[in-house]
C-alpha cells in the first residue's frame, strides 16, 4: 500500500505542475468507485505488452437509452504510472470524449457520461491511456460486429469483433494483429483446437464476465451429411460429436443448406421438383432459402437467325408454347393469319424452308440436314418424304437430331396432341381455336407442286411421333378433328411442348 502512495504522490505532483491548483484538487482527488447495476459488464483484457496495459474494463450498463447515465471503470498496469485514460464514446451525432478520474483503487480509473442522441444499433468506445513515459494505448469496445471467422483453417482478426454464442477457431490458429479487439461477450465461448495456438501480436481479447476461451473442437449441425449446414445453425464448443453434428471446418461456408434432412438438395440443386405444365423446379439459393413457387411465362430463343420471346400457355398439365413456330403473335381468330407462323416438313430444321415462301427442289435429301433452306417436292409428282431414306428419329423428344424447338422444348407425341384434341369443347376449328393453345386454321404447304391449300379453312399440327412410313398430326376444319398420320413431305404448322 505504501508504494501505491507513493505512485499517487508523482501523478499529483505532476498534474500540480502542468494544470495549476484548482484543476490539480478536482482531477487528483481519488474518487470512491460508485456502486453498479446488476447490468453492469466486466471485461477482462488479455492484450500485447504494450503500456499503459489494459487489464479490466467495466461497462454500466451495457445497453442504455438516451438519458441514462453510463458508467465506465478502467484498470491499468504500468510502472511509471498513469498520466490520464479518457473514453472516446461514440454516437449519433459524433463522439464525446470524457476523461475518467482515479479512482481509490490503484490503476483504476471512472467515468461517467450522459447517453444522448443514440438509438439501437452498435456504438463503440474507444478507452486511451498514457502513461508518465508518455506512451499511449488503446482498447476499443464495440458489441454487435460481424466476426467472421473461416469454417476451418487460421484466422487472423481482421476488425474488431465480438462472439456472441459459440464460435473460434476450427482446424487452424488465431492471430490478432492489427490492433483488433477480440470481444467475447456474456455467455460466449470462442474455441480454438488442441495443438493450435493463440498468438497477440497487436491487439486484444477482451473476455466479459461470463464469457470464456476454450481449447476444444467446434462443431455444426448436418443432419443430412452434405457438408452445408442450415443458415444460423448452432455451433458447438465439445470434445466429443453432439448428435448430428460434424467438424466446423468441414462444413462448407457461405452457403447453406435449403434443407438438412435431405442430402440430394443443397445450394445449386433443385429443392422443390416442378409439379406439371409451367411449374420450374426451384433452386436451393446460397442463403439456404428455397424460392417460391416459379412460373415459366415466357421463352425466349433463336429462330431462324432471329431472338423471338413467346408466351406460354398451360393446358392439360402441360406447358405450350402460346403460338405456332414463327407466328408473330397469339391467334386472335382461328384464322387469324397474323398467328399461322411456318410450315415445316417432318423431321426437318429451323432451316428456312418452313417459310411458306421458300424456294423449292426436287432434290431428295440423303442426309438429315439438307443444307439449304429449299421446299423439297415432288415437282408434280406426289412426294411421302424428303429424305432418302427415311429417319424415323429425326423430331424425337428434345434431343431429336432436327428438334427445331428451343432447348427444353420439343413436338408433342400423338399421345399429347390426341389428348388436347379431346379436350376441345368442339371437334372443329372452332373447338381448336377455344382452346388456350388458341390453334389455327393455317392450312398445309402439298408436297407435289409445293402449293399453298385450305388456309383459313383446315389447320393441321406435326407430333413427333411416327406411324410405319408416315407421322402423326391433328387435323381440325369446320366440321370434324382427328388425329391421324400423314406422309411427312407437306408442310404443317408446328406448336412446340415443354418437355
Ligand atoms: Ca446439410
Ligand atoms: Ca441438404
């Protein structure tokens, strides 16, 4: 005691010197430390050997409203003595800086300042102290920044940071360098692994009353075994593995997972399958939310050299496109010409020839691309195909070798079309256009003088399905609509399906 006297006397005589008679008796005065609230929180600060050496700091309270009073008591370590600690407390409106007054205690200094202009969200204080060397050091306070430390591997604090809950360091060694403060609140545990180490370099680790440091494993909830783990998933500080539970560092970070009782569905995978017509599968997003329900209400693709969006349109369970290939719009008429489009020979490409006013051969294709953009017919004769032989593969599904459909997209089997045909409310053209395909009446591209016949009056699709020699379409007039087969050289208009 009588050598903490003595350190008293050299401060005092030294404020004596620099601040005069009046100012010497208010600051020199040790003051008796106040009593605290049950709010009050205490850090205990593990830093560099840099003096003044922080080794406690008291907050009351920790959380204040304007108008409050706050209470701050420091305790310092340094041989030469304390010259002054101030508190450099920020809010709205800037920073006050108050300086804190010794107190009965050696080394430990009060202060108190009134809280105004804050509202809730973090503030920091900003504790300084120089000692009679004239050597200054800083502690920062903050309560609500984000720490993100990796999964697995070193980390080196890289702002100040406060734990909350359970966190630290999996598979790796901490470092705190840059001055950084290492905030371990009431009732968090940072942990770190046996055999690795902590290593204060520049900076401090604050721990609160209730908080505390601990060489042990950490560990995350995968219940499913994906290595993602749900969004906020609880960490553990243990030896041994909690139920469900792997490593930290082998959790992958920054992603998380949409559901953890589910392995085949993480970031990137689908999380909810498509459930018919326009439906899209959903993905599991990175933040581990599923989107909600996602339509397909437009399809945008490269049509004969050109980007075309279409609608679609639901109808069955299916998901169609609202026109024919190469329509410019959604039929207003069953014989609205406006929305005929082209008319393709079976099996063929998006190459130019459905155009009913390409140019026309004679010339059989051996090949499944033609290479030319021709109408291939039978120059006054009846043609059944344009290739020679026929392939009976040519517009099968989505990977048909022809599918002139966007990817994803294909023709309708017989199966689609006859069952769309029987939903008509009239087996005509009339029914046809009721329906929300909206089909027209666009009429048929003949396969001996590659005329045009019955537009306006008959309107006819391609499926993709063959039947011996021919293929299957559905054919409507005024009177009558079936689906039946027919040689594959006319031109017919196409409606494209999602698969
Ligand atoms: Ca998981
Ligand atoms: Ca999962």
């Amino acid at each position: 005691m009588a050598k903490s006297k003595n350190k008293r006397l050299i401060i005092i005589s030294i404020v004596v010197v620099l601040a005069g008679v009046g100012f010497w008796y208010f600051f020199s005065q040790p003051v008796s430390i106040p009593s605290l609230s049950a709010e009050t929180q205490t850090y205990n600060i593990s830093s560099s050997e840099k003096y003044p050496k922080f080794l406690e700091v008291i907050i009351d309270p920790l959380d204040v409203k304007v108008g409050d009073s706050q209470k701050m008591i420091v305790k310092l370590e340094d041989s030469s003595g304390i010259d002054w600690v101030k508190a450099k407390i920020e809010h709205d409106a800037g920073f006050d800086e108050v300086s804190l007054r010794l107190t009965e205690e050696e080394n430990t200094y009060f202060g108190i300042w009134k809280v105004h202009s804050t509202h809730s969200k973090t503030y920091q204080t900003i504790f300084t102290a120089r000692n009679n060397k004239g050597e200054q050091n800083s502690i920062t306070l903050a309560w609500s920044d984000a720490c993100s430390p990796p999964n697995g591997g070193n980390w080196t604090l890289d702002g100040n940071c406060t734990i909350s809950g359970v966190n630290g360091v999996d598979n790796g060694n901490f470092t705190v360098d840059g001055g950084y403060t290492l905030t371990i609140q009431n009732g968090a545990t940072f942990a770190w692994n046996s055999g690795k180490s902590i290593t204060i370099t520049n900076g401090s680790i604050v721990i609160n009353a209730g908080g505390q440091s601990k060489q042990t494993n950490l560990w995350m909830t995968d219940a499913d075994g994906d290595t993602y783990a749900l969004s906020g998933a609880s960490q553990y500080a243990q030896d041994s593995t909690p139920a469900n539970c792997v490593r930290r560092n082998t959790i992958i970070q920054g992603k998380y997972d949409c559901d953890d009782n589910n392995a085949s569905i993480y970031p990137g995978a689908v999380c909810r399958a498509t459930t018919g017509g326009c439906d899209v599968a959903e993905i599991c997003q990175d933040s581990g939310s599923c989107p909600a329900d996602v339509r397909l209400t437009t399809v945008t693709f490269t049509y004969k050299g050109a980007s075309v969006t279409y609608g679609t349109v639901e109808h069955n369970g299916e998901c169609w496109m609202d026109r024919n290939l190469g329509a410019s719009q959604v039929a207003t008429a069953y014989n609205d010409s406006a929305a005929y489009g082209d008319l393709f020979q079976w099996g063929r490409l998006d190459d130019g020839h459905q155009t009913c006013t390409s140019n026309t051969t004679t010339t059989l294709s051996s090949t499944d691309n033609p290479g030319h953009s021709n109408f291939i017919y039978g120059g006054g004769s009846l043609l059944s195909d344009w290739r020679s032989p026929q392939n009976n593969n040519l517009w099968q599904g989505v990977s048909g070798t022809n599918n002139p459909c966007p990817s994803g997209w294909r023709l309708p089997t017989y199966a689609e079309w006859d069952a769309e045909r029987a939903s008509w409310s009239q087996q005509n053209y009339n029914g046809a256009f009721a329906s929300p395909l909206k089909l027209t009446a666009a009429g048929i591209r003949e396969s001996q003088y590659a005329w045009l016949a019955t537009v306006g009056s008959w309107g006819y699709y391609w499926s993709s399905t063959v039947v011996g020699a021919d293929a299957y379409y559905v054919i409507f007039s005024s009177t009558e609509a079936l689906t039946t087969g027919h040689i594959r050289a006319y031109g017919i208009s196409v409606r494209c399906v999602r698969d």
